[in-house]
C-alpha cells in the first residue's frame, strides 16, 4: 500500500463527516477532489472502503479497520509534533489557538501582545463558533481554545478567564432607550436581530428566556457580532451581545443598552483545552499569559 497522509486525512474527514459534500467544505476542498483522493486510496488498498446506502455514506468493513489505523496515526502524528515543539521551547514554537466568534474581540489584541513577547513564535488562530469548537476540540485540532460554556460530551479541562456579560442593545433612538428597568416580559413582543443556532452567545440568551417563560423572537439571523451591531443600530430590530463586543458603538452615541431587568445575562470566558492533551511549552506559555493578564485586554465601553 502506498498512502499519503493527505488520502488519510481525506478518508478521516468523509469517514468522520459521512458525506463528500461535508467533508469537501470542512478541508476547502472541491468535491471532486475529494471524491478522487478517496478513490485513488480505494486503489491503493485494493478494496472498497465506503458504500453508498440511499443517501448516506457508510464504511465498509475494510473502511472501518483503515479507519482505527487513521486515527491512531493522527495520534501519533500529534504527539510527534507536541515533542519537536517542546524541543524547539518557547522561543521558536508553534500555537494553535481557536477562539469564539464573539471573543476574537479581545482575544485578538491578547494574541499580538503574546506575539510581541515571544517573537518567534508562529501563531495560528481560527475564528469559529461554539458548535464549530467543539467539533475541534473532538478532533484533538487546537492546543487551547478560548470560549464560553466548556462543551458537554468532549473530555476537557477549562479554567475561568473573566466574566462575559450579555447585554440588550437597541438603536439610539429606540422608544424604550431612556427608559428604567423595564420588564423582561416586555421583549416577548419585540423581534431580535440574532447569531445564528451553533452560537454559544445565542444558546445562552435561549436558555435565559426558557429560564424566565419569556418567547424569544429572532427576526434576522447572522453569524457575526459586528452585523448585528449595524443591524440594530439600521432599526432591523434589538439585539444581545457580549459587552466585549460594543466600543465606540456606545461612545459615539449609534447604540444604546437597554435597563432590562436581570440584565446582563451572566457569563464566563474560558480557556478550555483536551484532557490529557500534552501542551508545548509555548501553549502553556500562552495558558498562564491568558490567565494572568486577559483581563486588561478588555476594553469595557464607557457607559452611554
Ligand atoms: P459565540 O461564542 O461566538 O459562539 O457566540 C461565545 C461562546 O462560546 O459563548
């Protein structure tokens, strides 16, 4: 048999993923790439590795035992470089960070100053929500990854970082703008401009409103905080966003939060990495940097 470590990793993806199609959007690659890094390793081993039954892709017999080799290989392959990267030390290693959607805000500025400490570092970060995090953390990708409720259903270890409180915005000139402590039964007939399902920042405000018997009402969904932002502030409807989001928004008069009551909506950040996940000595560089000194890359907006 001769494999490359890209038909593996192709194999892994379709195996893992069931489908072509979610493979070939999960490594940015065209459909038919994958269909022939699949079938040139179904030459290689000489068998058939996946079936088709009506929809759905299933591994054959011969596919499942390829599929427990692959992944003891991705093991290996993995701690190999967590040892190279200890042996290069903090000086010159490589960070694998993933962060959620809504923390890039702060955890960007964190990542530059760490940058400037240890120059030769070569940093990787990917921007991603919580669904999307937690298939990594799954999959054993990043070293450390920066989020808010810890995943359930994956072994991890996660440390609180700082608070991350969830506010309730609206246009400036929004009727109830200057209004105090207003009921949370109020927001059952308002329509909110919200991220998308797979958000960690949408799941906490559901659960929130499930928590007070109050109907949560999405008018617009989108996947960024700086959409919502300008949608709110357009009159497409309220919003709730981390207060580590909003800046000069609320500085320069084009956003207000609302006096809600039992607002903010309670949160943490943490760093959450695998259980038993050997860390470089540049992750757990970076870990004791985040834990220490996170909090004064916050920038809180001024109260409007
Ligand atoms: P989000 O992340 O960007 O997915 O909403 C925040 C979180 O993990 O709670």
């Amino acid at each position: 048999m001769r494999l490359t470590l890209r038909q593996l990793e192709v194999f892994e993806a379709v195996a893992r993923l069931g489908s072509y199609t979610r493979a070939s959007e999960s490594l940015h690659l065209s459909q038919p790439a994958v269909s022939m890094q699949i079938k040139q390793f179904e030459d290689n081993v000489g068998l058939p590795l996946f079936e088709q039954m009506g929809k759905k892709i299933h591994l054959t017999a011969a596919g499942r035992e390829m599929h427990r080799y692959c992944l003891s290989i991705n093991q290996l392959l993995a701690e190999a470089e967590t040892i190279i990267e200890q042996l290069k030390g903090v000086q010159s290693g490589k960070l694998t960070i993933s962060v959620a959607t809504t923390a890039s805000h702060f955890a960007t500025r964190l990542l530059a100053a760490f940058a400037a400490r240890y120059d030769g570092v070569t940093i990787s970060l990917d921007i991603t929500n919580r669904e999307s995090l937690k298939n990594q953390l799954e999959q054993n990708e990043p070293d450390l990854v920066i989020m808010g409720q810890p995943p359930e259903g994956v072994e991890v270890e996660s440390s609180v970082i700082m608070e991350n409180p969830l506010v309730l915005i609206a246009a400036a000139s929004h009727p109830l703008a200057h209004v105090k402590n207003i009921a949370l039964k109020h927001f059952a007939a308002e329509h909110f401009v919200a991220r998308e399902a797979g958000s960690g920042t949408r799941s906490a405000i559901q659960r929130f409103f499930d928590n007070h018997g109050v109907t949560f009402h999405t008018g617009i969904e989108m996947s960024s905080n700086e959409a919502i932002k300008q949608a709110v502030e357009a009159g497409l409807g309220l919003g709730i966003v981390s207060v580590h989001t909003l800046e000069l928004e609320l500085e320069t008069g084009r956003l207000v939060i609302l006096d809600v009551e039992d607002f903010p909506i309670k949160r943490h950040w943490h760093i959450v990495q695998r259980t038993g996940k050997r860390l470089s000595p540049v992750a757990l560089a970076f870990k004791q940097f985040v834990l220490e000194e996170a909090q004064q890359f916050i920038r809180l907006p001024a109260p409007s």
